[in-house]
C-alpha cells in the first residue's frame, strides 16, 4: 500500500507533467524504505522545469541558499578543529585520513575473514543533500557569472572535507556461497539478492582507449554477456562507459559529444550509488526518448512507447572488467540487505541540461562489503545502480568505492579497467 507521503509525490509529480514537457518520474521507494534525505523531499528537480530547462535553475538556487546557510561549512570546521585522532560521529569513530584508521583496525585487532580484507573506507558525515556543478557546466566560463562560480568551487572543494574513513572488513565475493549457502556470486539470483554478482568475458576490444573500439566491439559483447546472465531479459543497452588508469601518459581529454570519456586519472573514492529512485528513471527515459549523453546503439521510442517498456521491471548494471589482474584501487561493493532500511543522501549534479542525482551514505558498523581479489581481465564484477521493482522482493541498487590495498606491496600497479554502464529490460 502506497504511503500518504508517496501519494502526494505522485500526485504533485503528475500534475507538474502536464504543465511541463520535462518527464517527472514518481518517487517510487521500496517498501519500508525510509524517504531520502533529499531537496524538496525527494521530488526531482524535473518537477521545477523552467521552460525547458530541466530544473537546473532552481538547482542553482537550491545549491546556493544552502551554501549561504553554512551548515556545510560547520561540518567541515568541526572537522579541522577536532583534537588529533579519531572523531566521535553519531555512527560511530571516523578518522580524517587513511593511515590514522588504519592503525586503529591494527590496534583493536580487526580481523577479516578468509579472502577478505580489514581496511578503512571513506563515507559522508554530513546528512544533508549536497550539489556539484559537472565542469561541463557554461556557469564556469560565464564571465557575467564569476562571482557565482567563485561560491560554487569554494563549496566544491569542501565537500571532500566532509568525510572521514571508518573501519570496515570486506569479504571475498567469490565465496559469497559460504555466507548464503547455496547462493553462486555468478548468477541472477544473487544480484536479486545482494546487488552485486560476477560475470566472465574473453573480449575481443584490444584497446580500451580507443573510445570507437570500445563502442564497436566491447558494448556488443557486455550487452550479449547480460542477456545470457538474466535469462527472462528481452533488450539490454550498454550507453557510455569509463576507463580508468593513474599510470597513463596519454591524452585523457573528454569529448562527450565526440563520445570520448577520456581517461580517468582518479579512482571513485567515496561511498556512493550512481542512481536513486528518481535517476534511475529518469536517465532510462531520456535514453529511449532523446539519445541523451547516448554512447551506444540510438534508440528511437516515442514517449508512449517509452512508458510501456518502462511500465515492465527494468534495471541499470554497471560492469567493471580490468585489462590487468588488479594489484590497487580495487573496486569494492556493498550488499543490499546490510543498508536496505537506511536513507540515502541526495547527490545532485547539475548539468546545463539536466540534474542528474547520486547517492551516498553515512557509515554503519554491519554495512556488508564484498570485493574479488586480484581482480583478473576475464571477470566482470556487476552492481545494480537501479532496479525498478519497489516491493522488497529484490535489491534496488548497490552502493561502492575504491579502496587502498594495505596488504598491496609498494610498487602494485594502479587499477587498470572499463566500467560500462547498461539497461537491461524484462
């Protein structure tokens, strides 16, 4: 049954449609899920279209007044001005940098299981939404507009000063079978249940950097691997991906237009999901409708046609496959059950065009993380960004990161892989 407070979404949500060309998805939780600590309680910013405009007006003014209120600037001046050592948060004791946590997992004897890993990992402390200009953004090379994007970068770089790293223990995903008997980390069922899974895959792109290579051999082959993976699946769309790569002395410049991610330099390293309730529908839809930030096959529905694919269970799945075996930066994935019933904290990324929203989460001494060590090029480890079932039957998405490896020797080599970002269908 549907709560007063998602009714109202609904309701507010469908009579803005109507006055807007912009699509308005309906805040579609899952059941006990509680609501999100969110902007305008968790509406998209779809829902404050500005002739078009997408909600990146009122995005702008969101993120501003809250920067004037400085509760931000608090969390972080709390944090510069703690006495040396661990922090007492509400969730339990956090650490400003790497090294300090982990002498403390050494101190206190943090052990792991077998295959797993005791290592500190870097969350949120500041549960209030938060707002990030993408640099494609034309506010940054507006000079009417410096003073504003002068604010803005003052407040980007402070959000990085608002986490600290917490203790965790990651277990080997590979033997996810010794913690749910029966369960194989290479199946459906797991992904249903955990978010995360593993896939195999010979490729034959020889050459992640080539963006035109990736497109023409690489998405073709994950978009087959998905739909042998789920069975019951009618379509799959692989629609950009990401390379990362520290060590590399090539050109990484983006060209989205081109289709060109680049080459990352800097690995994800905070707890976070890519989509949430809202995004997750709302990037499927301009997808299927508009091509937008497209990298693969051009899809062509109408909006009619649009709502009857989506009216079916849908869910986005990102794909991570090294070129190498992993020595560092492994990527690690967090299980659904272990988080279900905590709320998740808006992200919004403001776009010329769009707000897109991600999520992070604040700390929890049980969060359930899993990675594969020595990560090789034949694995594709899977996480669930979305999933569109709300009844608690499944995962709705994972959440993840990058990490140190303190057991690595000093000379590992960086993480070298692609992270492909898909649609799968039902």
């Amino acid at each position: 049954m549907s709560s007063q407070f998602e009714i109202a979404d609904n309701n507010f949500a469908a009579d803005t449609e109507r006055a807007s060309s912009a699509y308005v998805p309906p805040l579609q939780r899952t059941e006990g899920q509680p609501p999100p600590i969110a902007a305008h309680g968790g509406l998209s910013y779809m829902s404050f279209d500005r002739d078009g405009d997408a909600g990146t007006a009122a995005a702008l003014e969101d993120a501003l007044a809250q920067i004037a209120e400085g509760e931000g600037q608090r969390v972080v001046d709390m944090i510069d001005r703690a006495p040396p050592g661990p922090i007492e948060t509400r969730w339990g004791r956090g650490f400003r940098d790497y090294d300090g946590c982990l002498d403390h997992i050494r101190a206190n004897g943090i052990k792991a299981p077998e295959g797993g890993l005791a290592l500190p990992l870097p969350y949120t402390v500041h549960e209030r939404p938060t707002y990030s200009v993408v640099p494609s953004n034309a506010i940054w090379r507006d000079p009417e507009r410096a003073d504003i994007a002068a604010i803005l970068r003052k407040n980007e770089g402070g959000n990085r000063r608002r986490d600290l790293y917490f203790p965790q223990v990651l277990r080997d995903a590979r033997r996810i079978g010794e913690y749910y008997p029966g369960l194989s980390p290479n199946s459906p069922e797991c992904m249903d249940k955990l978010g995360v899974s593993l896939a195999y895959l010979e490729s034959k792109c020889t050459n992640i950097y080539d963006a035109a290579e990736v497109e023409r051999v690489y998405y073709p082959e994950i978009e087959k691997l998905l739909l042998e993976f789920f069975p019951d699946a009618t379509d799959a769309l692989v629609y950009n991906h990401d390379v990362f790569d520290k060590d590399y002395q090539g050109d990484r410049t983006e060209d989205q237009d081109g289709k060109n991610p680049g080459v990352n330099a800097n690995y994800a390293n905070l707890v976070h999901n890519d989509l949430n309730d809202n995004s997750g529908r709302v990037r499927c839809r301009e997808l299927l409708t508009k091509n937008l930030r497209n990298f693969g096959r051009q899809q062509h529905y109408t909006e009619e046609e649009a709502d009857a694919k989506m009216s079916r269970r849908f869910m986005s799945i990102n794909l991570a496959k090294p070129i190498e075996t992993v020595e560092q930066f492994p990527f690690v994935l967090c299980a659904w059950p272990s988080f279900a019933d905590q709320p998740y904290i808006n992200n919004y990324r403001i776009y010329d065009d769009r707000v897109g929203e991600t999520t992070r989460f604040t700390y929890r001494p049980d969060h359930e993380w899993y990675w594969f060590p020595q990560q090789k090029p034949t694995e594709v480890s899977m996480l669930k960004c979305y999933d569109s079932v709300t009844d608690g039957s499944v995962s709705r998405w994972s959440f993840h990161t990058a990490c140190i490896d303190p057991t690595a020797p000093a000379d590992a080599r960086c993480r070298k892989n692609v992270v492909v970002r898909s649609f799968v269908f039902f």
